[in-house]
C-alpha cells in the first residue's frame, strides 16, 4: 500500500499503509531499524510480517513487521498533498493525477463504485436487459446541436460532402442512447443502459461537464407518466440505501467535512414520498415568489436552475416531480398530450434539493401519424425514417427517462461542484491526462 503516516520512537518505529479498499489504514508496528530514509509519507511499500491482535481501541489488529520494502520513494517536500492537512476539493482539483491519493478523493471514488453496482443490480432485480448503446452515432437525440463530431485524425481536409466521411454520413459522440432504446423496447418489455455521453456545451459551470455519465431506461407496455415516476422514485431510494449500508464511513467524511447537515437532508427525502405538481401549477408556484433571486417565468418558458431549486424547497426540500410540459419545450418524441387550451406533452423531470434536475423522461409517441406530423413540419422525416418503421412494425406505447450519474452522487454527497464526482473532469479548455 501507501504510507500515510510514519512515526518513529525510540524502541518502536508505526507506520499506517493504506491500499485503497477503504478509509481505514492499517498500523503497522515495527523495529527502527527496518525504516529508511525513503520511508515518508506518501511511498509505496511492501510490509510482511504477522498479523495480531491490536492492544489499542483505534484498531483490532495491527501487523508487526519483519521486513519493509519501499518500492516507491515520494519526496514529501514536494508532494502537493500534506500530512495531516485538510485540503478542499477547489485544491486538489488541480492534480487530477495525483487526487486519488487524498482521503476525500479516494472515499468518492469507492462510494462511485459502489453506486454504479447498486444501480445495476436495481435494474436487473427489476427484470430490466442491460443494452450497450454506441458511443459513435449519427443521430442528435436531444436536437441541441451541442455535438462532438468524429472523424479520423489522419484525414485531410475534404469538402465536407457525404463522401469524405468515415461513415459516409456526419457521426458524432452520443449525447444519449435513449433512441437506441427505443429500438430495443420493440423486443423487450424492460431495458437500459449505463455508460457516457457527450456534450459540446461551452460552459466551465459548477453544473456542466463534457463528458459524464448516464444512466437511461426505456418501459414497455405503458401509457402512465406514473410507471416512469415510480421506476424512478425506487431507483432513487433503492440505490442511496444501498450506498449507504455499503459505504456508511465515506459516506460520513463527505457529510462530516464537506457537506455538514447533509445528512439529515438526504434521510429526510429518502423518508418521504417525492411530491408531483404539473408545469402549470410550477409556474403559479414561480409567480407569487418573493425571493429576488427567483427570476420571473412565464407560462411555456423552460424551468433554469434557480426555478427548480426553489420548487423543491417551496415543497419542503423533498424531492418533486413537475409532469405535462408545453409541447413546443420538448423533443419530436415526446407525446401529444391533446389537451387545451395549454398544449402539453406527457414528460416529467425529476428535482431533488441542491442539484435542481436529476431525471427527465417522457412518455413516447405511439401514434404515426402525430409523429409523423410533427417529423415533417421540422424536415426531419428523412432523417428519422427508421423511427417511423418502430410504429408501423408491432409498436407498443412505451416511455423512458435519463438520470445524471454525477448528478445523482452530488445530490447523495452534498457536493456543490459536478467536478469533484467524477475521476476525471472534462470541460471547455481542460482536458488533462
């Protein structure tokens, strides 16, 4: 493992070596004369010796040593991290190869472990099929334009016709597997995905990275926003109980030293059951704000992130459910709900506190001839012919919805900065290692 902490003593030389499996390190005790000068904070070592019954209340055992390699030295001089220092994320944000090395880091980083494992078995407890999406695609799901295109590195400069690219057609890094679901919901009742997606947002925001995860599910034989807000509801609790069960000390670090309070936050939503409002009943809710901060929205304006951090505190910080969108906000996919005279479409984003949206979803549209309707007053028939072919060839009315992976461990942690859930950030202008 690696030495954190080395003391010397006349007759009795402790050191504590940490391999990674968990906060707690284990103590060493051994005779001075088996140190060196290489011996310090932050080597790599190799210890033998036998492992025995500990005398003090700190540990249960101890390994008392017969021999002591050092397989990496480590100038403590200059190792950016020091003993016994508590350093703040906003530091050792700038050694993204050297932050796993901190307490802080490496407890995020097992607790990330842990959630993706919780999450999956969730998923297949549930009867759900796990689809590996492509990363490469040809199409733009959330009609953003916010994409990575992808081509080779190698390729000279072509007039950017069909031909001068790789897959004959534009191909670019997905921004979500939600229409590769799709597809898979025409032969299965339950399936999802887990993996990263890309945005080309030019944004260095506390909220917005290049690259994240995604956790996204398609339902099968539905027509009930209801089906998708409970499936999202029991991923939510099921998940952050299992994190916490399985990680409870550096779940208590973060919510000890970085986000003190956040506990009795996080028990307090995973006690209550999560609350739905409509968009309308939000934007009633947004109109009679006193809060200067809260900035005034209007009926069929998207909700921004100061909108949605103060809906879920207006409803007693417990996670919310805002359902039935404006149409004219949401995607081709989404369906038609046919109502009057605020046309809306069956979709619900979920809000959890500090964090502002969590999960988004909708209920798809089954019917061809709305969807085909809408796909031609955009020009996008040509592009999304195959959608179409999903409802002409055994079509069932299903939905799905997205959850942010990092989101989910800021809102479970209590961190402020998206930057500090992920191994390694990738935003505008940065992208180191």
């Amino acid at each position: 493992g690696w030495v954190r902490s080395v003391r010397s003593q006349k007759d009795v030389l402790f050191i504590h070596v940490n391999d990674g499996s968990s906060l707690q390190s284990l103590q060493v005790v051994a005779s001075p004369g088996l140190g060196d000068r290489h011996l310090t904070y932050g080597s790599a070592v190799a210890i033998s010796g036998n492992l025995v019954k500990s005398p003090h209340k700190k540990q249960s055992v101890e390994l008392q040593a017969d021999n002591i390699r050092v397989v990496g030295p480590c100038d403590p001089v200059v190792f950016p991290f020091k003993i016994k220092e508590r350093h703040p994320l906003e530091y050792i944000r700038q050694f993204p190869h050297l932050r796993c090395r901190t307490n802080s880091f490496g407890s995020l980083l097992r607790i990330r472990s842990e959630a993706t494992a919780a999450i999956q078995s969730f998923f297949k407890e549930n009867g759900f099929v796990q689809i590996q999406t492509p990363v490469i695609t040809s199409n733009d799901c959330e009609g953003a334009g916010e994409l990575f295109q992808v081509e080779p590195a190698t390729r000279e400069k072509q007039q950017a016709d069909e031909k001068s690219h790789f897959f004959s057609v534009p191909a670019f890094l997905t921004v979500s597997g939600q229409l590769h679901l799709e597809v898979m919901a025409g032969a299965f009742s339950n399936v999802y995905t887990f993996g990263p997606t890309f945005r080309a947002e030019n944004s260095q925001s506390r909220r917005h990275l290049a690259e994240f995860y995604m956790v996204e599910a398609e339902i099968s034989f539905t027509e009930s926003l209801e089906d998708l807000m409970k499936v999202m509801e029991n991923l939510f609790k099921t998940s952050t109980e299992c994190v916490l069960a399985r990680c409870s000390e550096d779940i208590e670090l973060f919510h000890k030293y970085i986000s003190p309070g956040h506990k009795d936050r996080l028990n307090h939503m995973l006690q209550n059951k999560f609350k739905v409002i409509s968009y309308t009943e939000a934007i009633d809710v947004l109109k009679q704000s006193s809060q200067t901060n809260v900035v005034f929205s209007t009926w069929g304006c998207d909700l921004q992130t100061e909108h949605e951090k103060y809906l879920v505190q207006h409803c007693g910080n417990i996670p919310l459910f805002v359902i039935n969108y404006p149409y004219d906000l949401k995607p081709f996919y989404a369906r038609d709900n046919e109502d009057g005279p605020q046309h809306t479409a069956a979709a619900v984003d979920l809000l959890v506190p500090g964090v502002g949206e969590l999960c988004g979803g909708t209920l798809r549209e089954e019917r061809l001839h709305l969807l085909q309707s809408r796909l031609d007053r955009a020009g996008m028939t040509d592009t999304y012919q195959w959608y179409l072919e999903l409802r002409q060839f055994g079509s069932a009315p299903h939905g799905g919805f997205g959850m942010g992976f990092e989101r989910y461990l800021q809102c479970i942690l209590g961190v402020d900065n998206i930057k500090d859930v992920i191994p390694f950030p990738r935003f505008s202008h940065s992208c180191l290692l």
